[in-house]
C-alpha cells in the first residue's frame, strides 16, 4: 500500500480547505441572495446555519477520509460494501463540476486581462460579455476557449506538484492575500457617495421579507459554499494529519468561509447600490454571470481608479476559483490514483486530460453549439443543474442516511475525539441523523420546484 499523502500542518490543511469552500459562489451567488433576502435577515440564519447544519455535514466527511485514508469510492466501499455506490455517485461529481467551473474560471482571467491592460471601458460594454462567450471575437485571446485552457493548466500544475508542495502551498499564498484584497475592495466601496444606503440595506435586518424560500435559499448558498457532498472534504480529510484538532480546524473553514462570503457583500452590495443611485434593484434582479460580468465592470468603470479596482477584485475572484478548482482536480485525481493504482503525476495528466474534452461543450455552448440544448438549458447550465441540484444534495441526504444510521455517529465522533474535545456532539448527533436529511430533501425538492417556474429562488 503506498503511502497516503498529507498536509504539513493543521494551517496548512484549513487553508486549502477553506480554498476550496471559498469560490465562485461566495463572490457573486452570495451578495446576490443577502440582497435579494433582506440583508442581515439572511446574513444571520445563514450563520445559524453554519454552526449546525453546514458543520455537521462537513465534519462528517472530513472525519471519514482522515479514519480511512481514502478517497470518496474506495472510503465508502471500505466502510460498508452496500453504500459503494454513494462513493461513486461522490465521485460522479467533481468530474461534472470541474470542467465548467474551469470554462468559468477562464472567463474571470478575460476580465481580469482587459482591466490589467486598461480595457474595463470596453468590458463594461453591455455586449461584450455575449460576444466573448459567443466566441464573437477575432483573435485567439478572444476566444472562451483560450482562457479555458490557460485556467485548465494553471490548476493542473499545482495540482501536478502533490498535496504539499502543490495543493498547500498555493493555498497557503493565495487565503490570505484573497482576504486582503477583499478587505481593501470593500473599504473602498464603503468611501464611495451613497455606499452608506447599501451598507444599511445589506446589514440591518428585514424580517418582512423572510419565508421559507429564504430559508431554502440559505441552505442551499451554505451546502453549495462549503464544498459538500462532492468528495473534496473526504480527499482532505484523507490528507489531514491524525493529531490535527479537527472539531477546531472545521470551525476555521467555517469563519473563513463565512467571512469571505460577507466580504464580498461589502464589495459588492454597498457599490451596486451607490452606482444605482440608493437602488438595490439592480443587483437583486442579476444573478451569476449577469452579476459578474454584466453588472460589475459597469460599476468600476463608474469609480475613481476604476481600472485598478476591478483589476484587483478580478484578481481576487480568480484566486478564489482557483482554490476551488484546484480542490476539484485534486479530488479526481485522487480517485483517479486509488482506483486505478497509478502514480498522481499519471492521474493528473488523465485527469486534465478529461477535464479538458468535457468542458468543451461548456465553453462552446454559448456560441457555435448554442443551438444545442438538453432539457431547454445551454450544456454549461444544465451540468451546473444537474450537480449542484440534484446530484449533491442526493449524495448529502446518503451520506446521513449511511453515518446516521447504519455506520452510526459514534464512528465519527471517535475520530474527532481522537484529536480533541468535540464539544459540538449532541447537536451534530440531531443534526446528522434526523435534521440534516430533512433540509437536504427540502434543498433539493426546492431546487426541482424552481426548475419547473414553481418557486424562485
């Protein structure tokens, strides 16, 4: 049997696994809903949240790979031979997930490009975003695909350098200058005129708007932000070093992915609003990359050192997808290395290899394949569907199932114990066996409901 690797130090570990929580999702799904859902109403049952069910569901998996030194399929098959399949229905989707997320990645390095280069004029344009994801554009740099595959070789190659050398490192750089660069953008947003209005709208509780959508809406921000149910907390779990506290070590993830998060609610609620003159409308009603590539550069471009300030926020949302990205290479190349007995440099020119062939139709999807859809979604929008609402809140709802009440918590909570005090137990026990489940199933039946123009969320 080879030898398992792992992350120097304790730091070391939150840091890539707090990397990996902190992504795209936090730096414009985030902002989004806190305005869409009464500011600090939501600001405070997603805390509430985190504390219970976002902590119960990853100190479940991160107990698991640290006792089984394994990746998600050979971990689950060890434990319990009947739940194989969940191992690999894990593992199904970080191999969905990466090959998008890098076609989005590449995105953010071609606005981060035009604003290094002086360009944020013309990237604020309202067609440019349509046109460059259209592959519209004559030069190769262009070109969606391009920026796909400078972002596809920057994660492989850290990912190619080991859990240590590679993984580590890069996450021990590129934390702390992502939360340093976050705080700087929003102080700034927060001296802009008017930026007082959206400080107020983000911050101050407004109960009249809460709902169970909103509820639902936190739940599924909070799975999706921490890197749940896609077998990257068990792939470092693997990596973590048996001493390591990790009651404590998941309550670092946490503040930092909360924290993040929050920041990037200053960075952008305060200044949409003062852009739109008080109005909070505008960012309500712009999700995703209508938020990001559509809204934001408008926004910049409207500042004092416009150019420098969305050259610095683009800067810290690459980081931020890179930390994500290069945790869900990781993961597959894990897999890829357990399962077929074969070194990490081999996996991960496999790996990158797949990645590259499935992300194709992603990065293509918008411009020469648009006329091809599955289920009326372009390809980018139905992987991103079929992931992240369907498939992980299936393999959550079986991963409680198996701890809660065939493995039993008691096999998690040794492993905790084993390093320290859990003193989170009770609520983790109600949480992972009975509470956890239910707001799993209502994640994914709310996800199904706004599929079908039901709900929205």
């Amino acid at each position: 049997m080879k030898e398992r690797s792992s992350f120097t130090s304790r730091i070391g570990f939150v840091l890539a696994a707090a990397g990996s929580a902190v992504g795209l999702g936090n730096m414009w799904r985030f902002p989004y809903l806190a305005a869409k859902y009464g500011g600090g109403a939501f600001l405070i049952i997603y805390i509430l949240l985190a504390v219970t069910f976002g902590f119960a569901l990853m100190i479940t998996e991160i107990a698991l790979g640290r006792r089984t030194r394994l990746s998600c399929i050979e971990a689950f098959k060890t434990l319990d031979r009947r739940f194989a399949a969940l191992g690999w229905l894990s593992a199904l989707i970080p191999v969905i997930i990466t090959p998008y997320y890098c076609v989005i990645g590449g995105w953010v390095m071609k606005y981060l490009a035009e604003f290094a280069t002086g360009n944020g004029l013309a990237a604020s344009d309202d067609a440019f975003f349509g046109n460059f994801i259209g592959s519209a554009g004559a030069g190769i740099m262009d070109r969606p695909m391009f920026w796909f595959l400078v972002f596809v070789l920057m994660t492989a190659t850290v990912v190619l350098l080991g859990v240590d050398k590679g993984v580590e490192k890069a996450s021990r750089v590129m934390m702390p200058v992502l939360v340093l660069l976050s705080l700087g953008v929003a102080i700034y947003s927060l001296t802009l005129p008017g930026a007082m209005d959206g400080l107020k709208y983000y911050l101050l509780p407004d109960f009249s708007d809460v709902s169970v959508t909103t509820v639902l809406a936190a739940m599924g921000q909070l799975f999706y932000s921490m890197s749940l149910a896609m077998g990257i907390m068990i792939t470092y779990g693997s990596y973590m070093k048996k001493e390591d506290n990790l009651e404590k070590s998941v309550a670092q993830i946490e503040i930092f992915d909360t924290g993040i998060a929050f920041l990037a609610g200053l960075m952008i609620i305060p200044a949409v609003v003062a852009f739109n003159g008080g109005d909070a409308s505008l960012i309500r009603g712009k999700a995703g990359p209508g938020l990001m590539f559509g809204v934001l550069p408008k926004v910049f471009e409207s500042m004092n050192m416009g150019e420098l300030i969305g050259g610095i926020f683009f800067l810290l949302v690459l980081f931020a997808a890179l930390t994500s990205s290069i945790s869900l290479l990781e993961t597959v190349v894990s897999i890829v290395s357990d399962r077929a007995k074969i070194s990490r440099r081999a996996a991960t020119i496999v790996s990158t290899a797949v990645i590259i062939l499935l992300g194709i139709p992603s990065c293509l999807g918008y411009g020469p394949w648009a006329h091809i859809t599955i289920l009326k979604m372009q390809f980018l929008d139905f992987f991103d569907f079929v992931s992240n609402s369907v498939l992980m809140p299936i393999a959550a709802i079986g991963t409680c199932i198996f701890v809660g009440h065939v493995l039993g918590c008691k096999y998690v909570e040794e492993e905790v114990e084993s390093s320290g005090e859990f003193k989170r137990k009770k609520i983790y026990r109600v949480m992972i066996r009975w509470v956890a489940p239910v707001m799993l199933a209502a994640i994914l039946a709310g996800e199904l409901m706004k599929y079908f123009g039901i709900i929205s969320i």
